[in-house]
C-alpha cells in the first residue's frame, strides 16, 4: 500500500451517504485522500480500474450490481470497505486484517477504529482474504438484505430514521412522504420502487402509491371491490386503504 494519505474512492448510489461519508474522512485528512466517487458499480469498475486507488469505500446494496458482484469484475482488489445500511450480511465473514466493515449512519469514532486497523494490514493477505471472502459469499445462500434506517436529507442536515419508527411511505407526484409513528412527516427522492426494492421483508407494497410497515399493522377489514382497509397502530389510528392489482400480494402475506 502507498504511503500516506491513501488515495480513496467512494462507491455508493445514494448521494446524502457519499457526502456524509466525505465529510467524515475530511476529518482524517492525514490518512485518506478522495481521488474520485462513483454512484454505481459500473462507474466504480471504471474509476478503480483508471485511478488506481489504496482503499474503496464501498456500499453492498446497489441497484444494477451489488458491491460484491463490482469486485468480482475487478482486474486487482485494493483494500475494501464496505460501508451499508445492511446489517443481515455475515460479519463473522468481514473479521479478517484485509478488510473492514461499517454500519451506517457512520460515525466518527468508529471510522477512527478503521484508521487502526488499517496500520496491521498486509497486502498479500489482504487480496488473498477478500479473493477468499468473495468465494464464501458467491457460492453460498443468498444473503438477506435487512436495512435499519433510511437516510433524509433536511436542509443541510441528514436524518437516519429507524425503519421500526416509519408506519407508512406514499407518493405524490415528484417526492414520497416517510409517515413516522409520532405523525411527523418527511420527503425522500426515493422513488417506491427503490425503496420496496431494498426494504426489508415487512414492508408491503399495498398500493401503487403506498408501502406499509406490517408490523404496526393492528386489523385488517374488508373493503368494497375486492379491497382491505389496513388499521394501523400508531399515535393517530391511521386507515389505509388497499389497492386492487395488489389483492394477491396481500393475501400471500396474510397467509403467512
């Protein structure tokens, strides 16, 4: 590996987390440089390839090609770190010297356990462990995404909501409102589609224009055309109505 600082790139699709994580490695501008970022594993091949970094910052999740299926279509790994909002993925497997896992919302001190760690690395065995790590993850089950919070941005500020805490999503016609058990209220630029794609399995998709957190469903009732009113259990008691085209994918879940 160069000396320092090492020459970085941040891989992840969501924006507010590219920022946030830069900001983070701004305060340890002694060890980390920030050549270049990419949205996508398809401009992370790219830049990686061109650039040359010591270090990826990488997120897991991605839509197109997740992180893992990025490296595999590498032609030489530097050392990764997988930053995600997933917290299902088998740690057990990211406990080696060559590489390091973070959890998002990152924080600074834990970023700074990082900045340890990486003083013992050794890049022989660093590229052997993560070429061995890829293995173990390629060829085994499929890995449960399972996110804890969702990442909005306010203002200049990001907020990290607790998926435990959001009873409902709906869209509008350019944003869709986040619907917390305390009736506050948020906007996200995350379409429906993005957000069911990568919500964990209690989120039902009800409506075209409506997710649902089924475990703050309290009754179900029948509705007229073949529709179900959704009583959930939050401070206002709120009704949600289903609909139609969504009729099989409700009563899948209500078998279960």
């Amino acid at each position: 590996m160069s000396t320092l600082p090492y020459k970085v790139i941040i891989v992840d699709d969501e924006p507010p987390a590219r920022q946030r994580l830069k900001q983070l490695l701004s305060e340890f501008e002694q060890t980390f440089k920030i050549v270049e970022e990419a949205e996508n594993g398809n401009d992370g091949i790219e830049k990686i390839t061109r650039l040359q970094p010591d270090i990826i910052f990488l997120d897991i999740q991605m839509p197109g090609m997740t992180g893992f299926e990025m490296l595999q279509q590498l032609p030489e790994i530097p050392l990764i770190i997988f930053c995600t909002a997933y917290d299902e993925y088998s740690l057990q497997a990211f406990e080696t010297n060559s590489i390091d896992y973070l959890l998002k919302p990152i924080r600074k001190e834990r970023l700074a356990k990082t900045i340890q760690k990486l003083e013992f690395l050794n890049k022989d065995n660093r590229t052997k462990q993560i070429e061995n790590l890829l293995k173990e993850i390629t060829s085994g089950e499929e890995i449960k995404k399972e996110i804890t919070s969702l990442t909005i941005r306010k203002n200049k500020r990001l907020l990290f909501l607790k998926l435990l805490d959001i009873i409902y999503f709906k869209s509008g016609d350019k944003y869709v409102t986040v619907f917390l058990k305390n009736g506050e209220q948020y906007l996200t630029e995350q379409s429906l589609i993005r957000l069911e794609n990568k919500l964990p399995d209690y989120f039902l998709r009800i409506h075209r224009s409506i997710i649902v957190n089924t475990n703050l469903v309290h009754e179900i009732q029948l509705y007229f055309n073949g529709r179900y009113a959704f009583m959930l259990n939050d401070d206002y008691k709120t009704r949600l109505i289903s609909g139609r085209s969504y009729l099989p994918l409700i009563k899948k879940w209500i078998d279960l």
